[in-house]
C-alpha cells in the first residue's frame, strides 16, 4: 500500500476540521461533516504521434454540511484552513436555518459506527503524476507509431489520469484520510477510403482502472503489444464488412462491450433516489421503483448482480464514502429477482433499513455528496467455467459482439439500444467474419429475461467509465462493472444504415 501524500498530509487537515465542527455544535447541528478533498487531473492528448495537449489542474477546497432541525445546509472554502473553514461553517449553519422554513421532509441520518484516524489508500504501483510527462508523451507516441506503421491513417492518444485525496471528520467523532488514482489511456485508429469517400474508426478496449502508470507503461496488466499488433487487420476488415441483416438475433457478448449495458439498465436504475423520483431531471428516474423489491423479475436465474464498492482496482473503490460510511458489497439482483438498492445515509431510511451501503460521493470540495454508483457487477457462472468459446458454440445463427461505442436509454432505464466496436457472424456455433452497422435494441426486462447462460470465472472483466454524469449542478463519478461473458436469445438486432435511412 502507498502512503498518503505529504503534502496533503501537511495541510491543516484537523485544524481546519476542528473550527468547522465547533461552529455547527455551537449552532446546534443534530450532524455535521468537514471534508477536505483535493483532486488533481492530468491530460495527455496526441494526433497521429504529435502532442495536441497536455494538461495538469488541481481542484481544492474544504466543504461543511450540516443538519439543523432536519434540515441540511451546504458551502464550501476554496483556502482549506481554519479561517476558510469556520466561515464555510458560518455559511452553511445560515443556509439551513433559511432553508428551515421550506423543508417538509426532514432528514433522518443512518448510524454508522465511528472511525477514528482511518487511513485508506487505493491499490496501485507508481504514481502517474510522478512520471515526467515527456515519458508519458513517448509511450502514447510509440503506440500511435506502431498504428501509423502498420498502415492505419489516423491515431488519437489519449491518457486520463486523476489522484484524489480527502480528510472527513464529523461530529460524532470520525476522521478519515484517503488518496486514490484512476487512469484512463486509449488509442483511437482511423482507416480512409478516399476512393469511396468514406471511413471507419475502431480503439483500444482497455478500460479505465484503478491503477497507476504501471498499466500503461508495459504488456503486464493489458496486452498493448497484441492489441495493437491486430487493430489494423481488424479496422481494415470491419471497413470491407458485409452490413448486418436486422431481425431477432442470438447474441454473445464480450465483457467489452456489456459493462455499458449493466450500467446504464442496472446501476443507474438502481439507485434508490432514482426509484423513488427524488433524482428526475437529470437522466432520469427508474422503472424499478421501490413497490417491486422483491417482486421485480429483473432477468432470468442466471443474473446475479452485486454492487461493491470494495472491488479491487474498481473505479468507485473505496475504503469510506463522503458520508463517513466503511465500503461494502451487496446484492442488486440475486437469481433474476430485484434485491436491493444503492443507498446514501439519508435514503437508507426511507427504505426501512438501518444502515447505508455507503454510496455518497462528491467530485469536488465545492459539490454537496450526492448519491452515486458502486461497482455494479454481474457475476459469473460459480459452478463452470464455460469459456465465451463454448457460449459461441452453443449458437447456430448469431453475433459475437466485442467493445462499446454509442447507446440510448430512456428516462426511466427501460428502452435501450447500444452499439459496438466490431460485430462477427456467428454460423453452426464458430466465428465466420466481421459484419458491420450493429446495433441491439430492447426493453431491460426483456434483455436480461433472455439471459441463457453466463460465461464462468475465466471470462469476468472489470470495465468502466471515469465519467458517469449525474446531478444539476451536474458531478462526474468514475464507476467499474465486471462481467462474464454472456449469451442472450432471440435479442431485436437493427441495422443502423437502414435505420438512418441511408
């Protein structure tokens, strides 16, 4: 495990959070929390081996919340000491006696149990920011290179790279320090059709993870050399592809592309202030509403869904939310049926129970915790561990799908159609070339009601996002889905060229 940095250790972390309680007990608040988080972000971004930009910014600052008469008042300080912090304090105290007035549904708090002096630091090797960015910028060259050489016209590289740190302390006597680093790197190819007029696009499917410069820099945690050894025979296939023919069709699908569809029919539709319409302009609310809890048949026996914010390397991995609450992980669906929900510690007990599973998070000192996602993960078959090459050949007439790319869904995460990065015809149960202008359409119960069967241990993999929206003023969360590879029957595949009118 890394240490926390000194630097952020060296703020006047306990200071800061020392005035800030004594303000809200002074005012009487029934809770309070102080949150000291700082975020620094770095971008790196090249066109065809040529830097376009690279970017390294730091957002900083000191939140106060607190609850008066079941009522929460917010601000922030953008100096994180004890001056900034007591007039954060001051301010917030204000909001919620004005806001006092309004409230015709007072806050009730969840218990959480009390950690003092809780350290956690997320798992990676070598931190990012400390590789000089002239090294980084050589290895997104050198990949971009090895594309170029092989006969692709056109390569984006881009790397993501964010460290996070935060201290929270609360009223009843919790103090918790915790630093963790996500990175996102890809290469985008482009093939030209100059004669045709035309072009097609493919990138690299590694996904964004909880580690360090470690997987960048070498074939040790994602197999650059081989990916990107391949990419162009894949592009240049894809681009002399047949187009699909549309219709009900038998669907196995890699991990790479189904992470998306968990998260966008299962982790989002599962948060419980989307259920109960409390989170609705903002894509949305959800179709699983709290009334189905335990009725809804989410799926056939196959699905299991678990949510986990203790997933090693996961994006939404924590040690503690912003609400103080030690991580967990717990079931959504469990053999097809609507289990549970993701809860904050104001929700848990709207839904009756009495602790939260701990999932509120802030993207900065300057935004209120909101509710937001877990790792949210289907879960492989535990008893065989069948291959995506046995799910394969148990289809006489369908597609193999691999990667992601565009998708819809409907404001209650019901309707969706999702895309991909390369579609092969699946014919007598073996692979027989790539087809192109993909897509699958269905209702959510509908999809994961065809779920047949799921592919074992061997086929889990953890991908993700480090940009989930959510909120007005809107938050960004970064959030991991692992899942086996699957195989879905008789699902309503479009041709997206008809479908364009083209």
């Amino acid at each position: 495990m890394t240490a926390v940095d000194d630097d952020f250790l060296a703020l006047p972390l306990r200071a800061a959070a020392d005035a800030a309680l004594t303000v809200a007990r002074t005012a009487g608040a029934t809770h309070a929390d102080v949150r000291v988080q700082r975020v620094r972000t770095g971008t790196t971004t090249l066109r065809d081996g040529a830097v376009q930009a690279a970017v390294d910014a730091t957002d900083c600052g000191i939140a106060v919340r607190v609850l008066l008469d079941g009522t929460w008042g917010f601000a922030s300080h953008p100096v994180p000491g004890p001056d900034g912090a007591a007039d954060a304090a001051h301010r917030a105290v204000a909001a919620a006696r004005t806001l006092r007035a309004l409230n015709r549904d007072p806050v009730q708090w969840a218990d959480e149990p009390v950690y003092r002096d809780a350290v956690w630091v997320s798992d990676y090797e070598i931190d990012p920011f400390t590789v000089p960015a002239a090294d980084r910028i050589a290895v997104l060259a050198d990949y971009s290179q090895r594309l170029l050489r092989a006969g692709v016209d056109h390569v984006n590289a881009h790397l993501l790279q964010v460290k996070e740190q935060s201290f929270y302390a609360d009223l009843a006597g919790s103090t918790i320090t915790q630093q963790r680093v996500r990175i996102q790197p890809e290469l985008d190819a482009t093939r030209v059709d100059r004669t045709a007029g035309t072009f097609e696009s493919m990138r690299t499917l590694a996904p964004p993870t909880g580690r360090g410069w470690e997987y960048v820099a070498s074939d040790r945690w994602w197999d650059w050399s081989g990916e990107l050894a391949q990419l162009p025979d894949w592009l240049a296939e894809k681009a002399q592809a047949p187009s699909v023919t549309a219709g009900p069709t038998d669907l196995v699908i890699d991990p790479t592309n189904l992470w998306l569809t968990i998260h966008e029919s299962v982790g989002h539709a599962t948060e419980y202030d989307r259920a109960i319409g409390y989170e609705a302009a903002y894509a949305g609310t959800s179709f699983a509403t709290p009334d189905l809890l335990g009725a809804l048949r989410y799926g056939s026996d196959a699905m299991h869904v678990t949510a986990d914010r203790t997933e090693p390397h996961g994006l939404a991995t924590v040690g503690f939310d912003d609400d103080g609450v030690a991580a967990q992980s717990w079931d959504l669906v469990r053999d097809g049926m609507l289990v549970g929900y993701q809860l904050d510690r104001a929700f848990a007990p709207k839904l009756g129970v009495g602790r939260s599973n701990g999932c509120a998070y802030a993207d900065s000192a300057h935004h209120v915790p909101i509710q937001r996602m877990a790792n949210v993960s289907l879960q492989p078959d535990p008893r065989v561990d069948r291959s995506t090459a046995d799910l394969i050949a148990g289809v006489d007439d369908g597609l193999y799908i691999v990667g992601d790319r565009s998708w819809s869904i409907d404001m209650q995460r019901h309707n969706f159609q999702f895309t991909g990065q390369r579609f092969y015809r699946i014919r007598g149960g073996r692979l027989a070339g790539q087809v192109r202008d993909v897509a699958y359409q269905a209702s959510t119960t509908e999809f994961w009601g065809a779920l047949e069967a799921v592919g074992g241990p061997s086929t889990w993999r953890l991908g993700g996002a480090m940009n989930c929206g959510k909120a007005q003023p809107g938050q960004v969360a970064a959030v991991s889905h692992g899942c086996p590879s699957v195989l879905v029957r008789g699902v309503n595949v479009l041709n997206t060229v008809q479908e364009g009118g083209r």
